[in-house]
C-alpha cells in the first residue's frame, strides 16, 4: 500500500524536472531574442532600430547607409556573436563532462591558446604553402589550422591529465597551463617574424573582438561551430553515464572511447573555429556551464542546450558593452568577459571548494 501511494510521486519527479527543463530553455530564448535585437540598435553610427523598424512599418525605403550599417556590420557581428558564444560555452560544459571536474575550460586549459597557436600559424606561414595547397585551401586556411591547434592540444592534455581512466584536476591545469604557455611562446616568435601587413591582422587576436564580423567569414565559421554545437548537444546521455564512471558507462552500453573522441573533436572544431574568427575570449566556458547547474542541475542533456543559449547572450551582452562603455572608441571584448567572469569564477571557485580536489 505504501508502494503505491508512492508512485505517483515518484512518477512526477522526472515531469517536473522536465518542465523545469522547458521552461528554463523558453527563458533563455526569450533572454536571447530581446538581447539580439538590443544589440542591432546599438552602436557609433546612431541608427536607431526603432526607426528602422517604424520607417519600414510605413512602407518607407532604407537609406544606403541603413542598410549597410544593419545588414553588412551590425546583423554579421550579432550571427558571429551568438555562433562564438554558444560555441565557447558548450565546449566548456562537454570538457567539464568529459574530464569530470568543474575547473575544464578550453580557455583555462590551454586549448585556445592552442587555436590561436594554429590561426597564428596560418596567417604568418601560410604564404609558404605550395601554391596547389594554397587553392585548395583558399579562405579555410586560417580556420582549419585553428581546429587542428586546438584538436592537438585536447588530444595532448586528455592523454597527460588521464590515468587509468581517471583524470586528475591538478595534473589537468598545470598541464594546460604548459601547453598555454608553449603555445604562447611559439605564437611570440610567428609574431616576431610577421611583417606590418599581418601584424596587423594579428593585433586582431590579443584580447579577442567581433569587430572583424562579416558574410564571408561567418560562411566559412559558422557551420563548423553550429556543426560542433548541435553534435555536443546530441552527447548529453553519455556525458551523464560517464559522470558515474568508464566501467559503469561501459556497462551500461556507452560506447566510451567513442564518445570520447566526439566529445574531443567536437570540442577542437568550436574552439578552433570560434578563436579562428573572434579571438581569444575567455571565461565563457567555465561561468556558463557553473550558473546552468545551479538552476537545472547536472544533466548534461538539458544543460547543453542552455549552454548554448546562455553562452550566446552572454557573448553578445558583452558586446554591447565593449560598443558602448567608451564610445565612439571600441573595448576589445575579452577584457569584458575577464572583468565580468573572473569574479564569478572566483565565486564558484569558493563556493565549491570541497568538490574541487586540488
């Protein structure tokens, strides 16, 4: 008798996590939209999206430079921005699933340092390719090597942090933290070696920005990151199993060196490709995962999805701030997310320092 009065309480146990689920993913959705279109009417020019929006309603034409301000500056900056946001903050939450520790981060880690070792590669050395090479790869150069930095650097740091299919945090960072550091100094010597034109293009990635947003470089970034973002997103049930451990997901019908192999790959494409066009942005992927689970809780298959939303109007909120806090000048949007996420971390940080096994 007991029994049975029980179960209709547990049976509403998995419903309302459920609903919880939807309604936090209806929430954020909402949050992104009103933040997209906040970001469309912010910037110098002073083109108002609301006279915009009035002055199409009365069937009035846009000027030439409405045009070029909303559809070739402001719309490719706010595609980026979402697609690097949602990119960085899934790729963190897939690295603290697969390490299985709280302080994985690509940023952190060394993994974009390694994506930018790669695009810094590309941009200085990629004159030296066979000219075949060079037609083949074309506009993909810079974005290909910043996956394979960054694919390198995943592969290395999983291989030394990972022991006998327990990963250690300790060995984790201070890993991460020479792989940072060596990718830091290689990339300081293609630097040294740069001529004026690419010194140029590579001011472009000391603190990260969105500045450099356009159609072409979306078309050949932004399907990789959507490409990693939506495989992520299909690895929730697996990142669930391994959190109780390799031989209980193996047991339970995991496919494991498989699915870490996705999680690795997947994570390599987003950071590289993001890195590729924003630069080094950093804390996204550590705060957003951290502030997910204390409203959804640890399954990864809701929390992947918040990620990405999350992470997006995280990104892009940050951007309007970087546009807007010493106008008409432009702060580089990395200092923003450090002076915004460094705090939380810090938070997180205390708040969890007994599960944090340093």
């Amino acid at each position: 008798m007991v029994a049975l009065t029980d179960m209709p309480a547990r049976s509403r146990a998995p419903l309302s996590r459920l609903a919880r689920a939807r309604r936090l993913h209806l929430l954020l959705a909402l949050l992104l939209a009103c933040t997209a279109l906040a970001s469309l009417g912010v910037g110098a020019t002073g083109v108002s999206l609301g006279d915009i929006l009035s002055r199409l309603a009365r069937g009035e034409a846009l000027s030439r430079m409405e045009r070029i301000v909303l559809l070739d500056i402001r719309l490719p900056r706010l595609v980026m921005g979402i697609c690097v946001g949602a990119a960085l903050a899934v790729s963190g939450a897939v690295m603290q699933g697969l390490f299985r520790n709280p302080l994985a981060d690509p940023g952190i880690v060394g993994v974009g340092a390694g994506a930018g070792l790669g695009a810094i590669s590309a941009i200085v050395l990629g004159l030296w390719l066979p000219a075949g090479v060079l037609a083949v790869v074309g506009a993909h150069l810079v974005p290909l090597a910043a996956f394979l930095g960054s694919w390198a650097t995943t592969l290395l740091l999983y291989r030394v942090s990972t022991r006998h299919g327990r990963t250690s945090v300790a060995t984790m960072l201070l890993a991460g933290i020479a792989l940072g550091a060596l990718a830091a100094a290689l990339s300081g010597v293609l630097v040294y070696m740069a001529d004026d034109s690419q010194l140029r293009d590579l001011t472009f990635w000391g603190l990260g920005s969105l500045a450099g947003a356009s159609w072409a470089k979306l078309s050949v970034a932004a399907p990789a990151m959507l490409l990693a973002v939506a495989g992520a997103a299909l690895l929730g049930r697996a990142l669930n199993a391994l959190a109780l451990g390799e031989a209980t997901a193996h047991h339970i019908g995991i496919p494991v060196q498989r699915m870490k192999n996705a999680a690795i790959l997947a994570v390599a494409l987003a950071t590289g490709a993001a890195v590729a066009v924003s630069g080094g942005i950093g804390f996204v992927g550590i705060v957003v995962p951290h502030l997910l689970r204390l409203g959804s809780g640890p399954d990864h298959r809701p929390l992947l999805v918040n990620a990405a939303l999350l992470g997006a109007t995280l990104l892009i909120g940050a951007d309007m701030i970087a546009r807007t806090i010493i106008a008409p000048a432009e702060l580089p949007i990395g200092i923003v997310t450090a002076v915004l996420g460094a705090p939380v971390f810090l938070w997180i940080l205390l708040r969890q320092r007994a599960a944090v096994d340093l």
